[in-house]
C-alpha cells in the first residue's frame, strides 16, 4: 500500500505542477474571445495556443488521471468506493475525455473552431464533479486529512468559472495547487507508514 501511495502521491504533485505552470503560460498570451462574449467588441480574435502549454497540460492530464486512478485504488482497499466512487468514475472520466478531444482539435485541427465551448464546457463541469466527488471520497475513507480533502472539492468548485480566453483561466490554478498539496500529504503519509513498520519489525 505504501508503494501505491507513494507513487500516486508523486504523479499528484507533478501534475498539479504541470497544471499551474501551464495555466500561468496559457494566461500570458493575448486574451481573447468565443461565441457570444465577442459580442459588441472588435474582431478580437480567440486566444491562441503556445506548444509549451498545450504540452503542460498533456502532462497534467496524465500525471492526474493516474494520481486519480490511484486515490481510487487506495480509497477502495481502505473502505471501499461505493456509488459516490462510481460517480467520480464516470465524471471524471467523461470531463478528462472531453478536455482531451478539445485540445487536440485545438492544437492540431482549427484552434478557432465555433464549436469548442460545446466541448470545453461540459468537459470542465464534469471534471469539477469528478474532482469534488474523489475530495468526498478520500474524506469518507479518510485517506486524506479534512482540511486537504476539503481543498480539493473547494478547488475543484472553482473551474467552471475558469475561462481560458480570459485571465480567468487563473481560477484554474487553485486545482493544480490542490493536487501538489495532495502529492505532498499522500508522500509524507506513505514515508510515515513505512517508517512505523520497520520500526514494529525492529521491536519483534
């Protein structure tokens, strides 16, 4: 158990890195506009891409998909996942493919396509759930202290309102903290358990 925690608890603080990083490159680019909010504005076009970025947040998504399967796989041989388990499952799982099929439109079809809300949108409502599901879980099975459980359903509540052709992508920044934070708990937790176990090791 402690390998798992501790390698879930590295992919956690990476990709929160990742994620962070990246959503302060993404806001220094041009803002922009989509849809309905270039309405009454001049040609303002929509806020480009940097590779840098994209591939940021390529590693994000990884780093926290395999730090969010693991936290499932613990949360289950602790007290089991149960339907709000399953629900973070498929959330989750739903939003992280959504966001994934618009980066890739974006970056390698038309970064300028109309229809991209269609996908970013649900994507990150249905990540936040999937988020603050897994917060409600880890705080059920206590895998991880209150007060980090609770930042990250709080975190996760923030990225609706995140908009990446603003400076409101930075709302998002507060869920890449959290997942580093949670990295940070899951290692010092793991390092504490194996420590308490060769010390009963040495004692018989």
């Amino acid at each position: 158990m402690t390998r798992l925690m501790r390698f879930t608890g590295i992919c956690s603080g990476l990709g929160g890195l990742a994620w962070t990083m990246g959503c302060f490159l993404h806001n220094s680019l041009p803002q922009g506009c989509i849809g309905d909010a270039c309405e009454g504005l001049q040609a303002v076009p929509m806020r480009g891409d940097s590779s840098a970025a994209l591939a940021l947040f390529l590693v994000a998504g990884v780093m926290l998909a395999t730090s969010a399967i693991g936290m499932f796989l613990l949360a289950r041989r602790i007290g089991g996942l149960g339907p709000i388990g399953a629900a973070a499952l498929l959330s989750g799982g739903l939003g992280w493919a959504l966001l994934l099929v618009s980066g890739m439109v974006s970056g390698f079809v038309d970064n300028d396509w109309n229809g991209m809300p269609a996908l970013v949108v649900p994507g990150a409502v249905l990540l936040a759930v999937g988020a603050a599901l897994l917060g409600w879980l880890v705080l059920r099975v206590n895998l991880l202290p209150r007060r980090v459980g609770l930042l990250l359903v709080g975190a996760a509540l923030l990225l609706p309102f995140a908009n990446e052709q603003t400076y409101r992508i930075l709302l998002a920044v507060p869920f890449g903290v959290a997942w580093v934070v949670v990295g940070v708990v899951l290692l010092a937790r793991a390092e504490s358990i194996a420590r308490s176990q060769r010390v009963t090791v040495v004692v018989a």
